[in-house]
C-alpha cells in the first residue's frame, strides 16, 4: 500500500508539474524551456554526483546515493534518457498549442497504453474490471474530443493533438523501461534519476542549438521586414492590419500563438520546472523500485495529476467548458479506479 501512496504523491507534484510547464511555454521558445530546464536538473544533481566521489560511503543523504556503473549500464540509462527527451519535446509542443485541460487528460490516457504494453511485452493480464476500466478511459477520451472541437480543436486533424498521443505512447514506453531499470535492473532510484538527468542535457542541447542558429538566420530578416512595412502604412492602417492578424490567431482559450517561437524569456516557471519533475519522479522511482509495485497501477495512479490540472487550469489559465471536462475526467478517474480495484 506504500508503493500507492507514493504514486498519489506523485500525482499530486505531477500537476503543479504541468501548470508551471505550460506557463514556462506561453509565447515562449520550447527548445529553450526544455534545455534550461535540463541545465538547472543538471545543477542540482551534478553537485551532489561530485560531492559523492568525494565523500564515498560517508556521503550523509543515504536516499540520493548513487551507485557504480559500468559502461554498459551508463548506456542503458543514456537510452531512457533519449526516450523521455522525446516523449517531452513532442508533449511541451503540445501542451504550448493547446489548452491545459485539453492535454492533461490526454496525457492522463497514458494507463491505458502502459496496460496494453505490459499485456504484450510483460505477459500481465487485466482482469474483466480493469478491462471495463479501460473502456471508460477510452470513452472518456472520446468524449473530450468532442469538446475540443467547439474550442477549436479536430482531434483528428490537430497536429499538436497528435504530438500528445504520441508524447503519451512513448511515456508508456518508458515506464515499462523503469520497471525494467528498477525492479530487473536493480538500479536505485537515486542512480536512475541522476544519470537520467546528466543525460537529459546533451539530448535537448541540439534542439537548443538548432532554435538558436535558426533564429539568427531569421529574426533580421523579419525584423527588416516588419520594419519596412510599418514604414509604408499609417497609423490607422498598422492597427487594422495588426487586429486582424491577433484575430486569426488560437482559436481556442489557453492555446499559443504559433508565430510566438522566435524568443525566449527565462521566466519564474522555467525555474520551478525541474525541481518540481525530480521530486515527483524521485517519489515515483521509489515507488516503482518496491518489488511488489506493479507499474499498471503506478501509471493509473500517477496519471490522477490530471484533476490538478484541471483545478489550476481554471484557476490560473481562464480555460472553458470546465464543466464538461470534469465530467470527463471523472470518466477517467472512475476507470483508473476500476484498473486499481481489480488487480
């Protein structure tokens, strides 16, 4: 029952988590956002890595020792590593284009895809309750797609809507890969997040990169060019042109503008985005380490992070249709409950 109270726990971190994403992503760069927030991870546990080759077994802090590794198992956490800079580069996209209470529940789908995952590649088998949960999942799922065509949102058409079920697939994946790491493994939770986290800064540094060449290619040129328009038009013709320009743009409340990629502002959120993921992942690696854990439920568990969403995404972001959403997410949450109960 531990393991299951850290997985709440999680949860709970998780969707403080996703709010301080999606402010760290409005109208900013998200290669940027992904790469200064692997730096400042890279700052908190680099220091402790270093202090640890110093001190040896008298390291004081027995919970955030790391263990020896061979070339062969740096490797296997430089993969997980690949695999998560992924899934987060295609979710922040997402998350940056649509509304939060869109793409939390999304992501919340994630339980679902680990089930079918564990079923082919682990041999576990839901029971017929946990197979009725799935279906509400899924239904509920189906029924936000619904609401997000009335804010402007085709799910089956909407690129970032994709980049999310896309983003959630490979979050699958890796937890699968952390049961493997942790319980098969036997790594500790400490060496998995510290190493996963020192690689996670040379995976986002050539998206980083590429933002930053492709904006010093760019930016002059566009700069000249609104220059030279606003020159040529009045007063009265700028503001018209600039209305109807701000008037095609997001039609959907929370969503981005996607013209807003060509700068970027180290922002409080950029800050709070990493401490935030390392506590609820060191919480969640410790739950998953238990040999008694079971990642379906941890995954369905852990996905609950979306009620928070929904809570801070009214309070905080202004965000539509609240109502029916939560409608939906006690869709999702039911079904997670169900895939609980009938382990």
């Amino acid at each position: 029952m531990e393991w299951m109270l850290m997985a709440l726990v999680s949860a709970g971190l998780l969707g403080v988590y996703d709010l301080a994403k999606k402010l760290a992503a409005r109208e900013n760069a998200v290669p940027m956002v992904l790469f200064a927030s692997a730096c400042i991870a890279t700052a908190i546990w680099g220091p402790l890595l270093v202090a640890q080759q110093f001190a040896g077994d008298a390291f004081p802090i027995e919970f955030l020792k790391v263990q020896p590794l061979t070339w062969t198992d740096h490797g296997k956490l430089l993969a997980k590593s690949v695999l998560v800079g992924a899934s987060w580069t295609l979710a922040l996209f997402a998350l940056k284009h649509l509304p939060l209470s869109i793409a939390a529940p999304i992501r919340s789908t994630s339980p679902v895809w680990t089930i079918v995952i564990a079923i082919g590649v682990l041999g576990e088998r839901p029971a017929m309750m946990q197979w009725a949960g799935i279906a509400i999942v899924v239904a509920s799922f189906w029924l936000f797609s619904t609401l997000g065509k009335s804010e402007g949102i085709k799910f089956t058409t909407n690129r970032w809507v994709g980049c999310m079920l896309m983003a959630t697939l490979l979050g699958s994946f890796s937890s699968i890969y952390d049961k493997y790491l942790l319980q098969g493994g036997g790594y500790s939770p400490a060496t998995v997040q510290a190493w996963f986290t020192i690689y996670m800064l040379p995976v986002m540094t050539p998206l980083a990169l590429h933002w930053w060449f492709n904006r010093r290619r760019i930016a002059p040129r566009g700069e000249n060019v609104d220059r030279a328009t606003s020159q040529d038009l009045s007063p009265t013709e700028t503001a018209s042109k600039t209305t109807a320009r701000s008037s095609t743009i997001g039609t959907a409340r929370g969503t981005i503008p996607g013209s807003s990629t060509s700068k970027f502002e180290f922002r409080t959120a950029v800050w709070c985005i990493s401490p935030l993921l390392l506590a609820a992942d060191m919480v969640y690696f410790t739950a998953m380490a238990n040999p008694d854990a079971m990642v379906s439920v941890i995954s369905t568990l852990r996905r609950c992070s979306v009620v928070v969403a929904l809570v801070l995404g009214a309070s905080r972001l202004g965000e539509v249709n609240l109502q029916r959403k939560a409608f939906c997410v006690a869709g999702i949450l039911l079904g997670a409950a169900m895939i609980l109960l009938g382990k």
